[in-house]
C-alpha cells in the first residue's frame, strides 16, 4: 500500500507545479508571439495546466473546478 500526501498538500504542489510550467509555457510562446500575455491570462493557462495536473494526480473530481478557477478567483479578488 502506497502512501499518499494529503489532499490539501497535493493541491498546493498541484498549484505551485502548474504556476511554474505556466511561466515557463506563457514565456516560451512570447519568443513566438507579437505581443505579451497578460496578467489575467497566465492565470488561466495556470488553472488549466492545474486542473489538468489535479486530473493526473487522481484528486477526487470535486476537485478539477477548483484548480481550474483558484488563480483567476483569485486574480479577480486582488482586483477589487
């Protein structure tokens, strides 16, 4: 039997792993587009690459949605 992280510390590296692939993929396609991405859409290739990763990783599937709008709610919220 394998033992598995708690769900909340899954979430966080789930998170965290899919800020930094986020980074490196809004980054990688700047070398190729004519214009920069903003703010907001970072957070959405974020949540998308995390609800993806929560998907991979076998959360219960509550848990995609969640991924998936923690950043951009988050985004919005700091907005307000």
């Amino acid at each position: 039997m394998t033992k598995r992280l708690p769900v909340g510390l899954q979430s966080l590296l789930i998170q965290l792993i899919a800020l930094a692939l986020a980074v490196l993929a809004v980054r990688a396609a700047s070398a190729f587009l004519p214009f920069d991405f903003a703010l907001w859409q970072l957070a959405v290739v974020q949540g998308g690459l995390a609800a993806v990763l929560s998907l991979a990783w076998r959360q219960p599937r509550w848990w995609i949605p969640l991924h998936a709008a923690f950043l951009p709610a988050a985004l919005a919220a700091a907005r307000l």
